[in-house]
C-alpha cells in the first residue's frame, strides 16, 4: 500500500510570513494545488480547519476539513492508517509531532516540503 502523507494545512500555510491570514482559504488552495502538481511519494491528504474548511478536493489529493481541531483530526487519520502504511505528518506543531509519533508516523517539517514542492506562498504586495 502507498504510504500516506497528512498535511498540517494550518501550520504549513502559517510558516510563510505571505499574508494567508487576509484569505486562509485562498491560501489553503494554493497550498493544495502546489501539493497536487509535486511528485510525492504517497497519497496527500491536506487537513484543513477554520475559514479555510471550504477548500476542496483536486486530483492527487485528498482534504479533509477538521470539525472542530485539526490536530485531534490528524491524529485520528494516523491512528486510522499507521497500522496498513507508512504515514508521515507534516507540521512543526510540537505537541502534535509528539501524539502521532507516539502511534508510529514520522513527521516531516513544513520547510522541507515548501522545498520538496516548491511552494512559498505568495509574495505581500508593499
């Protein structure tokens, strides 16, 4: 089974400095589009909360809107899956890092997927 790969949407989109708190769901699309157009090794599920619950689906990956906190939905989706595939976490969230490497996911940092993905945000207009 392909490993799966469960984004942080939240975290990842807050560690570019780019303006997203103006549009979370804008940014959250942007953020699922850049996913969908990188070669990643596994299916992508982009966990998403807040304002930015309103982002759908695109081919090559998957979103889930958290109903109430994202990282109690991430953890769940770990639980579910880490016992049939790899999972890995992407997020720099501390205590979430600590809850889903405790059911066995590896956790991989929002910088090393920007790079991975090549994806900065956008630039803030001055």
């Amino acid at each position: 089974m392909r490993p799966l790969i469960i984004v942080d949407g939240a975290n990842v989109v807050g560690s570019v400095p780019d303006g997203w708190w103006r549009d979370r769901a804008g940014a959250a699309a942007r953020l699922r589009d850049a996913l969908a157009a990188a070669p990643l090794p596994g299916d992508v599920t982009l966990v998403v909360e807040g304002a930015a619950r309103g982002v759908s689906p695109v081919p090559g990956v998957a979103v889930e809107a958290a109903r109430q906190s994202g990282d109690d939905h991430i953890v769940a989706l770990v639980g579910d899956n880490v016992v049939h595939r790899p999972v890995t976490v992407v997020t720099s969230d501390r205590g979430l890092r600590r809850r889903v490497e405790e059911l066995g996911a590896s956790i991989l940092s929002p910088g090393r997927l920007r790079t991975m993905i090549s994806y900065g945000g956008r630039r803030e207009s001055t």
